[in-house]
C-alpha cells in the first residue's frame, strides 16, 4: 500500500504524521518505507543523515535514474528511507509535466515493490502542486490529508478536492483520501466546529482519530525522534497508535 501525505498549506504536520505513522508500523511489526519529496527535506533531517550529494538522495532517481532501491538507507525504529536533497526544486523545470515524468515515482514503486513486496510506503509531499506532489498522487493508493483545526485549513480541503477534480479524469481513477484532523486542541470550541464542517463536507472520509495538540508531538521532531521514542506514553502517541489502528482496520494499510 503507497499512501501519500500531502496538503498545500504548510504547517498542518505532513512530516510529522509520516514519521510517526511509520514508527506506529515498525511497532506493528511491519517497517515501512519513507520517501522525502520534499525539497526542503524536514524528514531526512529528522533522520539525522540528510545527504550533502544530491547524487545519494531522491533527486538521483529523477537526474540519473538511479533505481529507488539503490537510495536506500536505514531508520533505526521506522524503516528505510529515501532521503530528498534542495536540488528536487529543479525537477519541475528541468523535466516539464509530460506523462513520463508524472509516472515516474509510480514506475519507480512498481519495480521496488516486485522487488520488495508486503511493504508499506510512506511518501511526504511538499506543501504545492508541481511534478513531485503529482508524481506522489500519479503513484498513491491512498492520499491522507492532514487538516489543522482552524477555518483556513476548510478552505485548504476545498482547494484540494478542486485539484483531485482536475486530475482524476487524467488519471481515470478516484483518487481514495482520508482527511486526519491534526492540533485538536478538545478546550477549543473551534476544533470541534472545524471537525464538523469537514464532517458535513466529505462524510465517512474523514478519520474518526484525531492528533491531539500535543507537547510530546511539537518536541520530538527537534531531538530527530519519532513520538514513540520521545515519550510513548503520551497522549501523541495514543493518537498515532490509534491512526494505524483506524487505517487497518478500513483497509487503508
């Protein structure tokens, strides 16, 4: 299963859903894998290891056709991941958005995966629309959209139902979402008037697990920690348990 992690507003925890979502895996039993499509690379550096050579990172798969198994690397409690670099910027301008490029990433998978089956893939989007996110939802299963508790994020879901719109007929598939509430603060009267609004707007595609806002949540990033490591007894942990649990059991992972 490929599941993309991907809004176009910034700051609604893409990165931090898609590392603690894989530890919640590599707790399950099954290690998935991560790949950074973000230029600015927030998840290899929570990795420790972001690649000073574009050449051992993401951008070689689309400049030198390296195969995705090659870029490779070990996340001690997660995984593997495939790390980004700054250079992934210049993909939009160097490839254009010819169907080749836009199934790319898909390829790219689909060779792995014969490679390497029964695995879960875990794909951090960058925050806009260009080739990377569209080789991310070209190539995804699933698309998990998180949404902050605040009325800009509503329009963020609208802009994004408005794209999948576009593309899908492209595509000539629906394109299966789950949108994953994210800084639920329970003392807010707007958190839970947000989560009704999305509630009315896409129905049951919406998770019922929300991601509290949480200490253990915020810090663990900065110590290039998953929230498990951090404190696994936090109410950040229960909620990132809690989405694995409600993906499996709707057959998302």
């Amino acid at each position: 299963m490929r599941i993309a992690i991907f809004n176009q507003k910034g700051g609604v925890g893409k990165t931090t859903t898609a590392l603690n979502l894989g530890a919640a895996l590599h707790r399950a039993g099954t290690p998935p894998l991560l790949i950074d499509l973000d230029p600015q690379g927030h998840l290899s550096s929570i990795h420790g290891t972001l690649p000073t050579e574009a050449s051992r990172s993401l951008f070689a798969f689309y400049q030198d056709s390296r195969s995705l198994a090659e870029l490779e690397v070990e996340w001690e409690n997660i995984g593997q991941l495939i790390p980004a670099h700054q250079q992934l910027i210049k993909v939009d301008s160097i490839f254009g958005k010819g169907p080749a490029i836009l199934n790319k990433l898909r390829s790219g998978l689909d060779l792995l995966e014969s490679e390497k089956p029964q695995r879960t893939t875990i794909i951090d989007c960058c925050p806009y629309i260009g080739v990377l996110a569209l080789n991310a939802i070209f190539a995804c299963d699933r698309l998990l959209i998180p949404i902050s508790t605040d009325y800009l994020s509503l329009q963020a879901a609208e802009h994004i139902t408005r794209t999948l719109q576009v593309l899908e007929p492209v595509l000539k598939r629906r394109v299966e979402r789950r949108y994953l509430l994210t800084r639920f603060d329970r003392r807010r009267r707007m958190s839970d008037d947000v989560r009704n609004k999305l509630r009315e707007r896409y129905g049951n595609e919406v998770c019922d697990t929300v991601i509290s806002e949480n200490v253990a949540v915020a810090e663990s990033p900065s110590v290039n920690r998953d929230v498990f490591r951090h404190n696994a007894s936090s109410a950040g942990a229960h909620d990132y348990k809690s989405l694995l649990d409600e993906l499996q059991r709707k057959g998302d992972i």
